[in-house]
C-alpha cells in the first residue's frame, strides 16, 4: 500500500473515530473520580491562574495542551499531552506548538522522563497535518529521546494503528519499544500516581462511557489492602517528626544528612549534579537498606550520581512537601512581587513554616548553595538546581502543578539557593533577637580585607556577590564579557574594563569564585 493510500486511510479512521465518539455521547451527568466518589475538579483551557500573559508562548500554552503532571512510580517526571484541549487549526500556530513543545521537554531532557499521550479529542478540525507529525519527529533529536524512558498512549484507535504504519520506517526499533498502549485509565494507574495526574474532563468523561459500555465483561478492581504501619527504621515516605521522634530528637533527617555529607566531600565537581537519573532498581534496593536500618556505603555503587538520586526520592516521597501545602499559593504569587522586595517576600513566607521544616529547608538550601558556587565545574548554578528541586520540595495538596507554575515554584527555589545567606542567616526571618550566625559576618562587621560585603539580591536586582578576587564587585561569571550585564548588576562603573578584560582575567575569577 502506497503512502498516498495510507494518509487516505488515516483519514478515513478519524472520520470513524469522530463517529465513535459521537456514538458514546450521552446525557451529562456529574462527574466522579472512582476511587473517591466525589466530583473530579480539572482546570480548563484558559483557566490557569499561575499562567501570566508575559509567557513567550502563552498563545499556545493557554490551552493547557501541555502539563507537568507529577511523576511516575519510579520517580520520573511526567508530561502529557491532551488533544481534546488542541482548538480547530486555523486558530492554532503549529509550529509554535513544536517550539512549546521543545521548550517544555529542554528543563527535563537532561534526566528520565515519560509523555502521557492522551489520544481522545483528535478529530478532523484538530489535527495536524502528516508533514507536521514527520518533521516533528525528525526534530526531536537523541538529546530528546535518550531519556524519554516510556511514551504512553491513552485510548488509542485505528487511526494510531494506521499513523504507526505511515512513520513506523522513520522510528527506530528502540524507540518503538518505549511506546506502550492503555485502552483505559485504569490500566494507567498502574504506572503512575494517579492522583497527581491532570486528565482533562473530556478524557475522564469518555473513559467513563467506555467502561460503562463494557461493564459486566470484566471482573471487578481488587480492593487495596490498608496501609501497613512503618518499620521503627523506616526513612522513606515517613514525615519528619516520624524521624526526629525515632533519631533521638535530631532534627535533620538521617537520609539527608548521609547523602548531603558524601556529596560534599565527593561530588560537589561532579558534572550535572542531581540532573542525571540512576538505576530504578539500586534505588529501590538502597531505600530498603535504609528503611531496615542498615548502613549504606555509596562507594561500593561506583555511582557519584547516585547519593543525589536518593537525596531527591527521599524529599519527593515526604508524606507533606518540605515547603509545606500551606505555602503553595503564596510561593506561586512571588512572579508578581517587585524584583527589589523578592528576597524579603521569600523571608515573608518561610516565617510560616514549623520549625522543624525551616531547619531541614535551611540545612538544604546551604548545601545547594555550595553546589551552585561550584558551578563551573558541576555546570549547576543556582537557576539549573532550581529546575530540578522546585517540584521536589513543594507541590499541591490536590493534583499536580500546573505548567505555568513551574516558573514561580523554580523562581523561588531559585532565590532561596542564591541568597541562601541573606534568607536564613538574618535572625528575623524567624522572628528572632539579632544573633549573628557562627562564621557569618554581621551586616555592622567592616569587610574582611579584600571582600567587600553586598547585601544579596534577587535575580535582575542591582547587586553583586562578594567575589574574593580583584575583581571586587563584578560578577565575572555571569558577566563575562558582555558589559550589558554589568549595569544588570550594578557594574556600570566596571563596563568599560570588563570590555577590555582578557579571557585568562575572567577564567581566574570564575575560579575564585
């Protein structure tokens, strides 16, 4: 059969496809999520409120084709994609859609992820020509499929048969194996946490007619078994009073401590530090060392990136985010705060969080802040960890973060590793009497000789970071040299001499720094 033929076939399956679905159609009625009988509240198109104008793609991103959905069962983030939120083509630039599309996966390629393709909604209005789908692919490079480790496809139908028949001599046998088909939601349960899945109405409103269609030819789901009571040892998926209660009052947990401690002493100059994944199955046989209460000796893996993995699993599997719930909605309003009054608005919300989680959180962000200092070495500055960690350390009580959150989340993270000194050192953060940190230079100290003291500011902010090199003042690693960024940072007077800087003069400071 001819190409030519294959496309007519194609289009002749989503004609049935639309028939079908017309078929199903039926009187609305409230809907409900199974495992909790109440009605499923899913935002749509248009309606995110974290979504601001300012984004540069914010003509195709306020459809809510694409979201971040929280990750799989084996910790890997996870994105989908909804055709039933795609308008008629006229109204939408596809090639825009490809370059939304690109810049959404660049902040995760670097580590495992999986798409959730979810088929239902594609009809002949929507969708995008062959020649968009072929071209589409082919700019998808290896850097793009490397760590996409599963594509699943939700309710597929024969137009996706006939599709995979058209492309199947472009795909190569590797990445076929990576595609995996759901005919139901519930067969998609088993592969992810669900209840940190957006699945769009329409999407739950069709699988619910499909099961209903077939009811009575299946046996019905098992009932889940009651959760078990943690071991004594337990260090995964326990809160953190479950652990200082049972670590002799030590507030910071045992997991934490032991792989921010190897890190340090190992693999702060390792390159992409905490953006690369591990084994799923070391990972699962190191969590149950610890949770058993025996030692772990991260030598014996030969995997620096290894500690890093844990590190993440562990706060990712906290009963309640270190950030806590409470603080998502005010963290998410932080891109709407004046640049200038940003690190004070961050000192602002952490006043709110128990005691207990803001010396976790300031433990952390220290360490953090140590990994970003050594970024020309482990390529993770303050922005790169920001990436990887926002979601990690807060989330909402419902659902998964949208998106469009992600950019005040990562942008508070963020604030919080650059500035970790001006956050956590100053005692009225906590509402505390003035006490200057051990090792940390009060604001009324004169300057060590050499280290001119600055206050640290937000990103954009006239300020620089106290650089102990000649250079006092400019930020050579960020400036470099384009004198532009010099005003950025309150270097206007240092333009012109960072102009005439040799490469040798930036590259020294950068070490210093």
């Amino acid at each position: 059969m001819s190409r030519l033929d294959l496309e007519q076939l194609a289009e002749i399956e989503l004609q049935r496809d639309e028939e079908e679905a017309a078929a199903l159609s039926m009187a609305g009625r409230p809907l409900v999520m199974p495992t909790t009988g109440r009605p499923l509240v899913v935002p749509t198109a248009g309606q995110d409120p974290a979504l601001s104008m300012d984004h540069p793609f914010y003509d195709v991103a306020r459809h809510g084709i694409l979201q971040v959905a929280g990750e799989d069962r084996f910790g890997r983030r996870v994105i989908t994609f909804s055709c039933c939120r795609m308008p008629p083509s006229h109204e939408l630039n596809h090639r825009r859609l490809l370059q939304y599309l690109k810049h959404t996966l660049d902040q995760y390629v670097e580590s495992d992820y999986t798409i959730v393709y979810f088929h239902y909604g594609l009809n002949s209005q929507n969708k995008p020509s062959l020649s968009w789908l072929q071209s589409t692919y082919k700019e998808f490079d290896r850097r793009y499929k490397k760590n996409l480790k599963a594509l699943y496809i939700v309710h597929p139908t024969n137009f996706i048969k006939v599709l995979w028949t058209i492309f199947k001599p472009l795909i190569s046998h590797k990445f076929g194996k990576k595609v995996i088909y759901f005919n139901s939601l519930s067969e998609l349960r088993e592969h992810l946490k669900y209840d940190q899945l957006i699945v769009p109405p329409e999407v739950l409103r069709y699988d619910e007619k499909l099961r209903s269609l077939h009811k009575g030819r299946s046996s019905p789901p098992a009932k889940t078994p009651p959760p078990r009571p943690p071991l004594p040892t337990q260090q995964f998926g326990v809160s953190l009073q479950y652990l200082k209660d049972k670590n002799q009052g030590e507030l910071i947990p045992p997991v934490l401590r032991f792989t921010v401690t190897y890190l340090r002493e190992k693999g702060l100059h390792a390159e992409g530090l905490f953006r690369r994944s591990a084994s799923v199955h070391t990972i699962r046989e190191i969590q149950r060392l610890y949770n058993q209460g025996k030692p772990v000796n991260f030598d014996d893996y030969g995997d620096i990136h290894l500690p890093a993995v844990i590190l993440k699993t562990f706060l990712r599997e906290l009963p309640q985010p270190l950030l806590t719930f409470k603080a998502y909605e005010q963290i998410l309003e932080i891109t709407s705060v004046e640049s200038s009054l940003r690190v004070t608005r961050c000192r602002q919300i952490l006043q709110s969080l128990p005691e207990h989680n803001y010396a976790v959180l300031s433990y952390l962000m220290g360490f953090l802040h140590e990994v970003s200092r050594e970024s020309i070495f482990n390529k993770m500055n303050s922005s790169n960890l920001a990436c990887v960690f926002g979601l990690n350390l807060i989330w909402p009580s419902q659902g998964a973060s949208s998106l469009s959150a992600l950019v005040p989340l990562n942008l508070f993270t963020e604030l919080l590793i650059e500035y970790y000194g001006k956050v956590f050192s100053a005692p009225e953060a906590r509402g505390e009497p003035r006490a200057d940190t051990p090792g940390q230079p009060s604001s009324s100290d004169p300057p060590e000789p050499g280290r001119e003291l600055r206050p640290a500011t937000a990103p954009g902010e006239a300020a620089c970071h106290p650089l102990p090199c000649p250079w006092e003042g400019v930020c050579a690693p960020t400036v470099q040299h384009n004198p532009r960024k010099a005003s950025e940072f309150g270097c206007q007077e240092k333009k012109k001499e960072i102009k005439m800087m040799s490469p040798s003069r930036v590259h020294r400071c950068e070490q210093q720094n």
